[in-house]
C-alpha cells in the first residue's frame, strides 16, 4: 500500500469545505469549480485456489487502497456552450493490480497503480446545447454541468477527452463507483467493450438528440493504441462507433427509462482461433500479439432502470458480444447480466443513508475459453489453465452513511468461479469507502 497521508489530509479538506446550495439559479451559471476526494480500503479474504497464474486474484488475501482528488472547473465561453477541464491526483493499487476477475471488485482501481500521488488531466470537453424548442427545464449545478436552463428539446454535442460511459449506458441507479456500487460488472455493462485507455477515457465525441421521452445518441471514439493500453489513439485508425436509443416513461407516477445500444469496434485485434492455431503450431502459450490485424468486434446493450418508490430504485444491464474476438479496452466478458437496486433510509430514520444490492453473471464464448484453458491472458483475467469452467459471478452488497457532504460506505462482495474458474473461489471482499464532493 501507497503512503496515506495525502489522501487522509486531502478528503479531510473536501469535508470541512463549506456547504453550498444546491437551489437551481434563475440564471445560467458563467462559470463553477467543483472538487471531489474518494479513499477506498479494500481487502480479498483467504479463499481456495487449486492453482493460480499470471493474471490470478491473490487467493492468500490481500488488502489494497487507492485515492483520487479531482478538480472540476467548468466556464461558458457562449450561449449554449460549456467548456469543462479536470484535473486528478490518483495513488493507490487495486487489488492484486487490478487482475484476477473479470467483474473486478473496484471500480475505483484503474488498471495502472503506482504507490506515489501523480497527476491527469481526465477530462477535456466542449459541450454545446442548441434549443430545438419544447419548453425549457431546470439544470441544477453539477460536476461537469453548469446550473442554468435548457430547452427540453435539444441538441447535445460533446467534443474533447471524456469517457464514453460519461454519454452512454447511463443508469441512475448503478453507475458511479464513487457513490453506489464499486464491482465493474454492475457499474457498467460487462460486455461493453467500450473504448478506453487504462484510466478510463479517451479522445472523440457525440451527439444527443432529446426529443419528448426520446434520446437518440451516436459516438465516435478511438480506441486505445494497442490493447488495454495506456495511450488513446488520436488519428481514428482504431476506432468505436455507438449508437443508443433511450426512452423515460413513469409507472405509477413513477419515472423510468430503458436505453437499447449497439457498437462496433474496428481495429487490430486477433480472433481467439488464430492465437490457438499458432500456439498449436509453436508449442507455446497462445498470444494474441501476433495474429492481430484489422478486424470488427460488435456488440450490443440493454439498460433499464426503474423508480419502484420515492425511495427504491431498480435496475437492469444485459449484453453481448461477439466472442470469436479478443475484448479490446474493458474487460473479458462476451455476456453478461446484472440486476439490483438502492433503497433510502427514509424509512429507518436515516433520510441521508442508502442501501444497495445487486448480483451480475459474466460469460464467454467457447473459443474463448479454449483460449483460457491453453494458458492464455485475458486484459484481467489468465489462471495459467483453466480446468473446469463455470460462469463469474457476483453479489454485491453496501450501505452508505450520509454525513452531508460527506459519505462512508461499508461494501461487501462474494465471486464465485473468478475468472470463470471454478477450481479457484469462491472470493469474498469486503471494503470501506470514503467520498465527500461540493
């Protein structure tokens, strides 16, 4: 573990940072800063493990922490227009270095950790809003979103290094590491490989169409310059095309929404039967590196969610892609399925704490568990063998303690057949997280 004394000394200062209203301004903000701290302590327990390899969970038990500081600083250069830079001070590893399951405990843990406190630009972006007319709304001030009104119909465009779950997949009640659920699996949709380099972004843009209860979103981002690499690409020779549909809708007075999305990814990539054919031809471990060439990967998405009360909320994620190629960018999932939801504690007196639980099950293709079994590594996942596989899965469960501003969360999580392997598991984790933001 990272030394600590930053991150204690740094959410400490978020903490005792002075409230400030929320109430939407009558006028559209010129300008706002907004500042966000989260430390997270996380630890796998001792668990059985027939074996391990490269990209294995610690199956001794391991604990791991990690910590960001983000300052977001936002200004409108003109009307309609919002011009957003953050900066970030990250430290901390995730837990045996962000490798080892494919529904990664953490979403707080990025793929590369280094002991020391160092400093990212996150995100750059230029968001410009044309009024199409259909009356207008209030926008509440926000990370990444000046406090104003819009027109309820609209055109959204964003330009600059974001990431792509900023725009897509988006879902109220499962989305944010930082505040709801911390298992990769049930922040985002498994199977979407999305593009990304390893802290999460990348460089491209999109366009919103919001038209009554209809959003029609399209994307176009680059891909990272070589597999789960730390470099974006910036010229679209590697390259993620997006497409979602969202409808909102209420039931019973209460609202929802579902969201249909398709992607594609064109790039060079290898299919999981190339890498074997030549390790058969070699005696070798399969790797990909060497029969990758430009090749298409698709998928698609479903993500619901629905209000059941004014204190529970539900939701769904269920995706596919194509599992004759290697995962890019996210993770190793050709499937996947998660459901769950979050209930405030109105109801025990606690109106500021929430409660979460959630479950996800991960799949892969035939070829690609062939890919496994001959010693194979994933971008997370690689026992060295894999024996006997079965289906990831994973249950998550939290609850957050409203201190203000400030929130404490005790999380705990069970993977079963980690990795997809069921000679290995099950995992439990458990983690606390602290997270204060204005």
């Amino acid at each position: 573990m990272g030394k600590l004394s930053l991150p204690f000394v740094a959410t400490a200062a978020v903490v005792a940072a002075p409230a400030h209203a929320q109430e939407t301004p009558a006028k559209d903000e010129a300008y706002a800063v907004h500042v966000q701290s989260t430390f997270t302590l996380q630890s796998v327990l001792p668990f059985h493990a027939a074996y391990a390899g490269p990209n294995s969970l610690p199956s001794r038990g391991q604990t791991r922490e990690t910590f960001d500081l983000t300052l977001y600083g936002g200004v409108r250069p003109w009307r309609g227009a919002e011009l957003w830079a953050n900066g970030e001070i990250d430290q901390g590893f995730g837990i045996g270095n962000t490798l080892g399951a494919a529904g990664f405990p953490s979403g707080e843990a990025y793929k590369v950790g280094k002991a020391e406190p160092y400093a990212r630009l996150q995100r750059l972006l230029l968001r410009q809003t044309i009024g199409l007319g259909g009356g207008d709304e209030a926008v509440a001030p926000d990370q990444n979103q000046l406090g104003g009104r819009r027109a309820a119909d609209r055109l959204v465009v964003t330009l600059g290094k974001i990431s792509v779950v900023d725009i897509f997949d988006a879902n109220g009640f499962a989305h944010d590491p930082r505040g709801d659920f911390l298992n990769w699996a049930l922040v985002d949709t498994a199977a979407f490989d999305y593009a990304a380099e390893a802290w999460g972004y990348t460089l491209g843009g999109a366009a919103e169409l919001w038209k009554g209860p209809w959003t029609g979103r399209a994307g176009f981002f680059n891909l990272s310059k070589v597999p789960n690499g730390e470099v974006p690409g910036r010229d679209f020779s590697q390259y993620q095309a997006i497409g979602e549909i969202e409808h909102r809708h209420s039931l019973g007075g209460h609202p929802g929404a579902v969201r249909l999305g398709a992607w594609r990814n064109r790039g060079r990539f290898s299919s999981f039967a190339d890498a074997l054919a030549r390790a058969a031809a070699t005696g070798a471990p399969p790797d990909p590196g060497p029969t990758r060439r430009m090749r298409s990967r698709s998928g698609f998405y479903v993500n619901a969610e629905q209000e059941a009360s004014r204190d529970l909320g539900l939701f769904l994620r269920a995706g596919v892609a194509d599992g004759a190629i290697e995962p890019y960018d996210f993770t190793d999932v050709d499937r996947g399925l998660s459901l769950g939801g979050s209930l405030k504690g109105r109801g025990w007196g606690r109106r500021g704490d929430r409660v979460g639980i959630g479950l996800a099950v991960n799949g892969i293709s035939a070829v690609h568990r062939r890919y496994l079994a001959a010693g194979g590594l994933g971008i997370l996942v690689g026992d060295g063998r894999l024996d006997r596989y079965g289906t990831e899965q994973v249950a998550e469960a939290w609850y957050d303690l409203g201190l203000g501003k400030a929130h404490l969360t005790l999380d705990g999580q069970l993977l079963r057949h980690p990795a997809y392997n069921r000679d290995r598991g099950p995992a439990a984790v458990v983690a606390l997280r602290a997270h204060a933001g204005f």
